[in-house]
C-alpha cells in the first residue's frame, strides 16, 4: 500500500498532482491513498519555501527506503515530480525510484493547439469565422472530454492550450457600447461562459496556461452588417469605427477572463506592415491595458 502525503497548506496544483499520482498507481497495480494513516511506502509532496534561484516547474526528489520525498519549486514542478514517478513505476514495475532525482523543462511553453475552425465555410461566412455554438462546435461543451485531454496534456508535460478562432470575442464577451454584436443567442452565451469558467479553472488546477488566439482585423457578422461592413477585408482601411470595437472587445475580454491569454495574429486581413503596427500598438495593446485598469 503506498500513502501520498500532502501539506495542510497544499495548493489545488499538489493536491492535483496527488490525486494525478494515486490514479496512475492505482492503475499499475500499487493501492494508494492519500493523506492516509499507514502505507508500506510513503510519498511526501511539498512546495519550495523559498524559491530563490529556483526554475519554474522544476522537482527533486529523495528515497530513503520506502520513503520519497518529492519537493517542487512550485505547484507544477510537484505535478512533474508525480508524472516521473509515476512513468517509472510503469517502466519498471517497482517504487524503488532513483535515491535522488532533479529535472526542469527547457522549454518555457510546451502546448498543444485546439482549432475552433471547420473545413467548411459556414452560410453567410467567411474563412476564420466559427462563432462558438454547440452546432458548430458540439465537443467543446463535454467536460469530461476536456477532463481527458487536459489529463493527456499532464502526462505528456505541457503547460499551454491554445484554442484558434478567428473572432472569438462576439462569442465570449457583451459590449455595452455594441450589444447587436453578439453572435450567439443568450442560451449559448451562457454555455459559452461557464465552459470557459470550466476550461480555465480545471487547466490552472493542472499547471495548464489556456490561450486564446485570435486573427486581424475580423469584425463579428452582426456588428458589419449593422453597419454596412464586411467582416473581414484585406484593402479595408482601419477607422476609428473598427478600431474602437475591437479594442472594447479586447478589453472585456481581459476583464472577464484575467486568467486566460491572448496571442494575437496580425493577420490573415491585414493590409500592409505599417497597418499591423498601427493595429497592434494603437488598438490591441490599448485594449489590453484598458482591461488590465478595469481589473484594479
């Protein structure tokens, strides 16, 4: 029986990176508990105090025994420190685990790309443009899917999801100054929050970073047709029109989601270079820092 030990004081990535252990050796054949009373082996899981010099994500252990004590420099580096553990014990059937072992990734981000994109143009649409709606994108809204992948995610060491989507902010986010350009009813709205709310919530337990992509400049169908506009063109100068919706969006977005992050592609309806610079510092990053200032 082996008896995994966490801090009163443990963060949800050791208690994750607990339950991630117990699973897996449950699974190889060795009983585990956690924070049980007795256990012929005993796994002791603990943050780093004091992290000076310390690289992110990074574990050590020691064995004295039947006794490993596994220290991360931070929550996922005691994630990490389980995984190895963990892939020992599949490789050599024993606990007996190295006396003492150290590692830290190279790699500051190591991720994996969800495409919330089709193959097809959708009616009235453009290429890019897939509001997030159960029709369009049903597997997005299983949790326990999700649960899975960000599971494989663990076990194969990564630490970022990116989801792509042309304009996934009319999907997302309301904009007082914008209502009409919302793309999804109020019911998906909804779905639409909570599964982010999910999504980020359960990655962040698992030391995952989620990431958001967007392209440039796409404008949501409702708000172009509002105002005359196509959603996306290649020649279209940048007004202040389309520039002061995109930067609210931004905005809201950061606001609402401060834990998931955007990249941002200066393209694929952009104009020139000089426009992907002006884009960038005169609306995405002003929109970005009026988010940040909303958030206190």
């Amino acid at each position: 029986k082996v008896n995994i030990l966490t801090e009163k004081t443990a963060s949800n990535r050791e208690q994750y990176a607990a339950e991630y252990l117990q699973k897996k050796l449950n699974r190889l054949g060795f009983p585990t508990v956690v924070n049980g009373k007795k256990g012929e082996y005993r796994i002791s899981l603990s943050q780093a105090k004091d992290t000076a010099g310390l690289k992110k994500e990074g574990f050590s252990w020691t064995r004295k025994g039947k006794k490993i004590q596994l220290q991360g420099n931070d929550g996922s580096g005691v994630i990490y420190g389980c995984n190895e553990i963990a892939e020992y014990v599949a490789q050599h059937g024993s606990l007996n685990v190295p006396l003492m072992q150290e590692d830290v990734p190279e790699m500051v981000l190591r991720g994996a790309c969800v495409g919330l994109q089709k193959t097809v143009y959708l009616p009235g649409h453009q290429v890019y443009e897939y509001p997030y709606t159960p029709e369009n994108f049903p597997w997005f809204y299983d949790k326990e899917q999700w649960i899975q992948y960000l599971d494989m995610l663990v076990d194969n060491k990564m630490n970022s999801l990116y989801l792509w989507n042309g304009h996934p902010f009319a999907s997302l986010v309301k904009l007082k100054d914008y209502p009409f350009a919302l793309e999804v009813d109020e019911a998906t709205f909804k779905k639409n929050e909570e599964m982010f709310s999910f999504l980020t919530r359960e990655a962040d337990r698992r030391g995952i970073f989620v990431i958001q992509m967007f392209y440039n400049i796409i404008l949501s169908k409702p708000f172009a047709d509002h105002y005359g506009l196509k959603t996306q063109d290649r020649h279209l100068p940048i007004t202040p029109l389309i520039s002061d919706y995109t930067r609210k969006s931004v905005a809201a977005f950061i606001e609402k989601y401060p834990n998931v992050g955007l990249l941002v592609c200066l393209g694929e309806a952009m104009n020139t270079y000089e426009d992907d610079v002006e884009w960038m510092t005169k609306t995405i990053i002003p929109g970005v820092k009026d988010g940040l200032k909303a958030l206190g």
